[in-house]
C-alpha cells in the first residue's frame, strides 16, 4: 500500500481524534434512552410505526452516526454546552434518524439545537426551466426556448410529469420543471427528439410578500379574499381578523365569482377558515350561524386520528382545550379516529354558486392546504387550483413542541394523523407530505397579469 493510499485511510480517523470529547456520544446518551419511551408517547408517527415493528437499534445506529459525523462536520462551529454536547449536530442526528427509519413523511417534524430547526422531510422546490411546448395530438413540441441547442418543432420524448400547464399570453402552454429538496441553480437534462440535452433551470422566486393577515377586495364583479395565515399572527390582531371575516361572510354569495389567494399563508387552524365555508354554504348569518359552524367543522374532521396517550391528553387539558371531557372518555384507547357525524351540513344546494379560484404558492402550508382541500371537496367542480405546487405538510398535525430532560433539545412532533381525512379523497389531487397539491394551471412568480387575464377570460 503506497503512503498515498494510506493518508486516505487514516485521514478520517485523525479527524475523529482531532475532535476529542466533541466525537463522543456518551453525552447524549441518557436523552437517546429516554427517545425509546418518550417518542411513541407524543409522536403519532413513531406510535404507529412501533405497531409495525420499529428497529430501534437502527434508529439510534443513524442518530449517533450522524452526531458524530456532525460535530466534525457541518455543525463544528456550534457551541458545545458544559455537558460536551453540540446541540445543533445532535438535532441534525434525530433528523436523520427519522429520514432513515420512518416510512412515511411528516413535514410537520424538526428537531431545533441553538441555533436552528432541522426537518427531516423538506419540501420539494420548483425549478423551472425557459422551454415551453404547444400540446399536439401527437405530444408536445417546443414553442419557445432560449437555448441555442434547443429549436422550435423539437418534439418531447421524456417524463410527461415534468410539463406544467400555464396561460401564458392568453395561450395554454406546458413548461418543462423539475422538482427537487436542494435550493440551488442547476443544469439539468431534457429529452427532445430521444435525445438527452442539456438546459439550464433555476429556483423560482420563494420570498415571502408582506401583508395584512386577512383582506379582501372587488373588482370588476369579482370578489377577492387574500388570507396570509390561518392563524392571527399577533394577539392584537384578533379581533381585526374576526371583523375582516365576518365582512366576507355576509358578502361573499353576491358573488359569482371568488378568488381566495393563499399564498405565503403557512397555516394555523382550519376553524380560522369554516366561518368562511359555512357562510358559502348556508348563505344565512343568522342566529343558527354558530351552530352551522360547528357542524361544518366537525364534519370536516371525519377521518382524523389522535393518539390518545396520557402525555397528549394532559397536554390539551392543560391548555385548557375544550375537549377535555372528550379525552377523558376516550383515555383507554390508544388512537381515536373521527367518525362522519350524525349532523351533517346540507351539500345538495349550497348558497354559492359561482366559480372559486384558489391561487397557492410553496409557502402554502399545513391548514391553509387543508382548506384547499375542504373548498375542493365541498364545490367540487366549482374550483380551479391556480398558482405552484402547495408546501405539502398536510399528512400529520397538532405539532407540539417538547424539550429533552437532559440536552435540553426541542423536539417538534404531531399526535395527529391527517392522511385519512374525508377531503382527501382520491379527487383532492393530495400527493402526500413534502408534494402537497399540485395546481392545474401552473403560475410562477411576477404572473399576476396572467393570473388576472385567465381569472377575467375563465370566470
């Protein structure tokens, strides 16, 4: 063996050695044995997949693998507390060890050391590239590229999950993206004519627009709700958010046509939007107003799973939820699923009867997607999905937060199963946790012209 050879051997272990008590997973010990028990406690998730025969073993194997490897590595500048532990790595080791055992992904996850929040499952991003194609009865062919090595004619032989419908121009095109977790610009490839060439893609634009929590506005006949969070995102806020509501409860149904815009909105409670629902349904804001609500809300519960273990019920009583005597009745079982209620709301002739356009971006997330999905389900054909794809973190919710005993780490983790939820039947268009919703006519950044153009041209 030549002393090259070797240097690349040994030059791993050096490192390890080089990092003394940092390498080490003595530390966090404790807090890993206490994730044996603690875990299929709080989690769904890890509730369910120890009915199936988790391998423990393996989970801790990636977990300290990856915290050892970390604090060398990506997290070597995080502090190490008094205790010797790297906080920050050891957050990256849960992540990954949820990454390399779970079999089915919750967006809702993250493990937060000192200095950040780290999600097992990411969303996947748009990259899109400049090629769009004109559908023909034979496929699809180039219309516009600026590629040199790509002309007009070129005929697409690849992945037809690849093309997005877009209006563009007052024109049904498909544009060639692609769709991946890494944020970065790239090149990727696209078969024309069968065969491969190369183009290059980039990110679309994922900054955030600043905006009141909820607004609404009309314009030539059509009525426009932009709700930027399912949620007041500040106490003194509340209030405000309920009057704008109520407002565009009692006007909504003299309309023929609404658009509900909700991008940038990362969810909070889907009660935030029912008021909204039940007023489209019933059409009246009457004194049975409130009750309507109820029903509406807990219809659209049907096919939710809780687990119902002491930790998850003292933690709602003690938040003073209003189902307390609900988890004492049910405090013997340990998942309870929602069934379809005895009262339900009258779907046959629901007061709006117009046209509802939803746009939605990647920052739509969580119980503003559970909302797409109750308008989808309940007007059905009424409602066209503009926009990009949905941030996909449906699938579990009821996030808490919980904090080791001994590293102090903060876990964030759901007791609640959405995945079987009645609207998400096979019509919603759902593709699971990190996909989301995907739009039927597709609309990137800087489109508002074009969305204005289809909205006035569709409705």
């Amino acid at each position: 063996m030549d002393k090259k050879t070797s240097l690349i051997l040994v030059l791993p272990l050096l490192l390890l050695i080089s990092c003394g008590g940092v390498t080490s997973t003595k530390p966090i010990e404790k807090d890993c044995e206490y994730l044996k028990t603690f875990l299929p406690e709080v989690s769904i998730q890890f509730s369910q997949a120890v009915d199936e025969g988790f391998d423990w073993d393996y989970f801790f194997k990636e977990l300290k693998k990856m915290y050892v490897l970390s604090s060398w590595r990506r997290f070597r500048k995080s502090p190490v507390d008094e205790n010797g532990v790297n906080k920050d790595a050891f957050a990256n080791g849960i992540a990954w060890a949820m990454q390399k055992t779970l079999k089915k992904k919750d967006s809702h996850m993250s493990a937060s050391g000192d200095s950040q929040g780290i999600y097992p499952f990411c969303p996947k991003y748009i990259y899109k590239s400049d090629v769009l194609f004109e559908k023909q009865a034979d496929g699809f062919y180039v219309v516009q590229s600026n590629s040199k090595n790509i002309a007009p004619g070129m005929k697409y032989t690849g992945d037809e999950g690849s093309l997005v419908q877009e209006y563009t121009d007052g024109k049904l095109l498909y544009r060639f993206v692609v769709f991946s977790e890494y944020l970065k610009k790239w090149k990727t490839k696209i078969n024309l004519d069968g065969k491969d060439k190369t183009i290059p893609v980039e990110i679309d634009d994922l900054r955030p627009k600043d905006s009141e929590d909820i607004l609404f506005e009309e314009k030539d006949g059509v009525l426009t709700v932009v709700i930027k969070t399912m949620r007041p995102r500040f106490e003194k806020n509340t209030e405000a958010y309920a009057a704008t509501r109520e407002k565009i409860c009692k006007v909504i149904n003299n309309y023929s046509t609404v658009v509900f815009d909700f991008r940038d909105n990362g969810g909070g409670f889907v009660e935030s939007f029912t008021p909204i629902l039940t007023a489209m349904i019933y059409g009246e804001i009457d004194a049975l107003y409130d009750d309507r609500i109820r029903v509406v809300n807990d219809y659209l519960y049907t096919g939710r799973v809780e687990m119902m273990t002491s930790t998850t019920a003292n933690r709602r009583i003690l938040e003073g939820n209003m189902m307390t005597s609900f988890y004492h009745d049910h405090k013997n079982e340990r998942y309870y699923t929602y069934p379809e209620p005895e009262n339900k709301p009258d779907l046959s002739d629901k007061a709006f009867k117009g046209k509802i356009f939803v746009i939605t971006n990647p920052f739509t997330c969580s119980a503003a997607e559970y909302s797409l999905a109750a308008l989808k389900y309940i007007f059905k054909d009424q409602v066209i999905h503009l926009g990009m794809k949905t941030g996909g973190l449906l699938d579990y919710g009821g996030a808490y937060t919980y904090i080791l005993p001994d590293t102090k780490l903060k876990l964030r983790l759901c007791f609640s199963d959405l995945s079987g939820l009645m609207v998400l039947d096979k019509d919603s268009g759902w593709r699971g946790d990190t996909e989301g919703f995907y739009p039927e006519y597709w609309f990137f950044s800087g489109d508002e012209e074009n969305i204005r153009k289809f909205i006035m041209e569709t409705k």
